[in-house]
C-alpha cells in the first residue's frame, strides 16, 4: 500500500505565519535579557520554517521573474518573507501571461 502525502499550504496560512513571527521579532525587542536567548532561538527557528515554505512556494510555482525572487530569498530574505505572499498572486498571474519571463 502506497501512501502519498500532500501539505497544502494557504495564502491565509501564510500571512498568519507571518504575523507570528512578526509577534516573534519584536518579543525579542520587549524581553528582558535573561529571555532573550529562548525567544531568539523560536524566532530563528520559526523564521527559518517560514522561509522554506516560502522558497518551495517559490520553486514550485510559476511565477514571474522567478530567478530574482529565488536571489532575494538568500539576499534579502526577510524583506523577501514579508512581501512575497502579499503579491503572490500577482505574480503567478504575470508569470502565466509572459511565459519566457519566469
């Protein structure tokens, strides 16, 4: 028997992950010194799960100019993080219009 597993991952899921780990980042900021290690631990691991999600949304769609997205994913992966899901969509669209582009 062959079992196959298939995650699904949402736009609204994504943006939710996000806004933790946005909640993550600025704990790190209001955390006395004696927490802070714990809390920048979660944030890197969370924020490093996020990231993988991201870039295998990335790989696996068809979007356009899909090479500078995988660049600033190592570039500038926060910023990369933050608002790639937000234009998501945007960019699946563009990317199945101008096929050579992605």
């Amino acid at each position: 028997m062959e079992s196959k597993i298939n995650i699904t991952i949402t736009f609204n899921t994504i943006k939710i992950l996000i806004i933790i780990y946005l909640i993550l980042l600025t704990t790190i900021f209001l955390v006395s010194s004696e927490m802070l290690v714990p809390v920048v631990f979660a944030a890197g691991g969370y924020g490093l799960v996020l990231w993988i999600i991201i870039f295998v949304d990335i790989l696996n769609n068809k979007i356009y100019n899909k090479v500078f997205w995988i660049m600033s994913m190592f570039v500038l992966s926060t910023v990369a993080i933050l608002v790639y899901p937000f234009i998501r969509e945007r960019l699946i669209s563009m990317g199945e219009k101008y096929p050579n582009r992605s």
